[in-house]
C-alpha cells in the first residue's frame, strides 16, 4: 500500500520523497510488495537511514555561542528567530521543521530495512545491517526528543512529553500517533542501542557515513553522558578512546595550523581525520551563512571565548584558528557540495557535510563521567590530554595542569549547573571546565545547547542595543514547538 498521509503530517510525504529518490530497486515504496530481497539492497535502503539536514542552523543560535553583530551583518531568518527564541514553521531546509521531517524519513528507511531482514530470515550474513539499523532509529529519535521533548530526568520523565518513537514500516494510509513520555522514549533509545551494538561492524566502503564499532560507541557514550548513567559513559567512551586519546583528538595544536582557511574547511569534515567518527551530507545552505549571519561570532563574544586569557594554561592560547573581521568571525567547520541539476542555468541542491560524532566528545564525555564518580585524577588526565591538542605551542614538561589549578580556574557559583543530579562541590569546577571546553571545541555545531538543557542552565541574549533577553531555566522555549501539521494531525503542542 502506498503512503500518503498520517498523524505526522509532513512526515509521510518525505518518507516517500526519499524512497521514490533511491535507485532502481527503490521505484516504488518498500512495503510488502517490493523485493528488498538481499543484503545488498538493505545496504543501499540504509544509506537514507540518517537525518540528511542539519539542527546546528537552529539550535546554535539559541545558545550562549551566539551573538548580535549588529545591523550590518546578514539578516536571515532563522538565525533571528533561533536568537530570540521563536516559535517558526518553515519546511525549508535549515529551519527546525525539515530537521523533524528529515529524521522521521531516516526512521521510516531504518524500519524498513528491519522488516526486510526479518523477512529474509535474519542470519549472521544480516547483523550488520540491522546493527545499523537499530543504531540510525535510535540515533534518529535520542536527537529528536533532546529537541522537542523535555530533558530527560528520572523524577519526570514518566509524565514528561517526548516525542512519537516510531518502530514499525508504515503499511496503511493513516496511522495515528501519540507523544511517547521521555522515559518510553529514552527506554526505547536504549533498548534499540543495546540490541545494535553487538552487530555493528567496521564492513562498510566509507566507513564514517555509518555506524561502526566507534561511532555506536560515541553515540553510547552521548545517550549515558545524558542519562547520568556514568560507568556506561566511561565504558562506551574507552572502547572508541583505547590507550591513546591523543593520536585520535582533532589536532588544532598540530596539523590545522598550517592549514589555509579552505583546506580547513575540508578538513574537519574529511573521513581522514580521525577525530571524525559519523558524517552525514544534508541539504542545508549553512556553509555560505554560517560566518554572515549578525546572530554568531561577534569580536566581543570572540574574545570571552577564544582569546589568550581564556586558556587556563598561563601564558599560553588556545589553538583554534578564528579566521575572518568583525562580521565574518568564524571557525571553518562547513564545506559545501553543489549538485548541479542544469549546468546551462547553473540550478543545482546545496549540501554541507556534518560532524555528527566525534572522539573529542567521546573524551569530554568520559572526563566528565570520572569527575561525577569521584575519580578526579582520571578526570585530570583526560583535561590535560584534551589541552595538549587544543592548546597552542603546548609544552608538555611545563604545561600540564594540576588539580588545584583546575579548581582555581574553573571556580563557579553554585546553581550555574542544576541538572536532575547532584554535582558534588569539589567536582563542580572540574565540570564547569570540561563544560567550557566541550563549548569551544563544538563552537558553530549546536552542541552547547544540549548541554544548556541538560545542565538546565539560563542564557542571557542582547541585541546591538544592549537590551536583555532571557531564557530561564524551566523556560518551556527549551522545547522547540512540534511542527504545524503534525500538530493539526493530532500531536499535544508543547506548552508555552
């Protein structure tokens, strides 16, 4: 049967965009009737299986990272709406409601891979496949509730709206759907992630477009960091990490100073860093506004972030390179392929490549988990592997910091950080700093918005004028609101 509409909306519509668009054995929506008759063609459905769209164009504006330029930079949009905290609904690529349709078509591919393996009798020559499966619905879903669903805390998140965690291929023409709790949806997330992970492999031709063994690990690593769940952190974490963290961190103290701002650019996307663990190309117009736009880098928030004094290592700054003047301050993170439809008119799709996970995470992720257990020497170790790539003409015999320095550094109120767990006194500078670290080395990629909804932190905006903005820590914008025609198919909004 073929799909037309259901309780999403829009949702549908894309499921069956994405399908028609895949190669010959696609031509029609996989259902019943179509012949996904071997692993090959799994394979093939599966390279869909991943948001292809970006949230950093939305949720990088909302944060502390963002900044008013001033009226001479690019207006655009959705970097001004996401400023101030707007509710839009705009299917365009960048803005929050192709980011939704995007994911549940990564879903609806990730479920229907699972239906065919399961009837071609499963087997060891499939696992891998539906390893990967399991980790793209999972992925799928864990990015979209940390956007529209509540934070996940275990006091709530039984009554607490999440979002619909969709686990079978859509067979007839209107299906109705409801807001799973966030503890149906993360319960879900961890049943789809646990039964993955065992199955993934490394079998693939271009190995960072999937999930392989390290890259389900990060993902294992992000989904614990946010459930508090801190031995599985460090377990995940130290599978994808080995004995060498260092070889493996982005190597801005090393390599990238060389670098001109192009080959930059290239660069942090490219399958050969080894920083780099999953990768998805999305069609999104970032890569031409993400330095333009007047709500991103200003000179002064440049220099509350990333001048000299901002490193805690004396005498010593920060390695990342900022390239550009006043309104094109920015970190060259974004390459843009053009896919040329009609050459003559030069009429083509835009599409940028994202860093979707990373061993920098994964290492933050476990500093973090050592400090919340109490271990504070591991968690030490890993700070200081983290400066020593991140740190320019960083000295290893004289610049490896102590616990004390850290402490001292790092010292903030109580109150700063409140998430749904206790952050013991002599643990809270440790984790502001590997806060402050996870907010420079993700800069422009949307990260720290996670981490201001997990920490249930307050963000304070101002306008060129220097009038105030504030989002609040219980402030019900921290949900996005649910897109229009799922709402009109039926979905609670969320409240405002």
């Amino acid at each position: 049967m073929k799909l037309i509409k259901n309780i999403l909306g829009t949702l549908l519509i894309a499921i069956s965009t994405v399908l028609f668009s895949c190669d010959s054995f696609l031509d029609e929506v996989p259902d019943n009737r179509t012949q996904i008759d071997n692993a090959e063609k799994i394979a093939e459905l599966l390279t869909k299986a991943y948001p292809e769209a970006s949230y950093t164009t939305f949720i990088e504006p909302r944060t502390d990272n963002a900044d008013d330029k001033g009226a001479s930079a690019r207006e655009l949009r959705v970097n001004t709406e996401m400023y101030f905290w707007r509710d839009v609904d705009d299917p365009d690529s960048d803005f929050p409601t192709n980011y939704w349709n995007e994911s549940y078509k990564a879903i609806a591919q990730a479920n229907h891979a699972l239906a065919a393996i399961e009837e071609l009798g499963g087997g060891s020559d499939l696992n891998y496949l539906k390893g990967e499966a399991l980790l793209a619905r999972a992925y799928a879903h864990f990015m979209l509730v940390n956007i529209w669903g509540k934070t996940y805390n275990p006091a709530t998140a039984a009554s607490d709206l999440g979002i619909p965690y969709v686990t079978e291929p859509e067979d007839i023409v209107i299906k109705d759907y409801k807001r799973n709790s966030v503890k149906e949806v993360y319960d879900m997330i961890e049943a789809d992630l646990t039964a993955g992970l065992p199955l993934v492999t490394n079998r693939y031709n271009v190995p960072k477009f999937h999930f392989t063994i390290n890259a389900a690990n990060a993902f294992a690593s992000r989904f614990y960091t946010y459930k508090g769940d801190w031995q599985k952190v460090i377990e995940h974490s130290s599978i994808v990490l080995e004995n060498n963290a260092a070889s493996v961190l982005r190597d801005w103290g090393g390599d990238y100073q060389n670098l001109t701002y192009s080959e930059t650019t290239v660069r942090y996307s490219a399958i050969e860093d080894p920083s780099n663990l999953l990768l998805v190309s999305g069609g999104s117009l970032f890569g031409r506004f993400f330095a333009s736009a007047r709500y991103q880098l200003s000179s002064d928030l440049r220099a509350d972030l990333f001048d000299n004094n901002t490193n805690p290592i004396d005498n010593k700054g920060w390695a990342y390179r900022v390239f550009g003047n006043d309104l094109f301050l920015n970190i060259p993170k974004y390459d843009e392929y053009f896919r040329v439809t009609n050459a003559a008119a030069n009429i083509g799709f835009a599409f940028t490549t994202y860093v979707l996970l990373s061993t920098d995470e994964v290492l933050l992720n476990r500093a973090e988990a050592y400090a919340m257990l109490g271990q504070d020497d591991n968690a030490l170790q890993d700070m200081n592997t983290f400066l020593s790539i991140k740190t320019r003409q960083y000295d290893a015999g004289t610049d490896i910091l102590s616990l004390d320095d850290i402490k001292s550094y790092y010292a903030t109120d109580n109150g700063v950080y409140s998430p749904f767990y206790d952050i013991p006194e002599a643990q809270l500078p440790i984790i502001h700093g590997i806060a402050e670290f996870r907010r420079r080395e993700f800069h422009n990629e949307g990260l720290r918005w996670f981490d201001i909804r997990r920490y249930n932190m307050e963000v304070i905006h101002r306008d060129f004028f220097d009038n105030e903005f504030v989002l609040t820590k219980e402030d019900n914008r921290k949900q996005l609101q649910i897109p229009a025609d799922a709402i009109a198919f039926g979905l609670q909004p969320n409240p405002r």
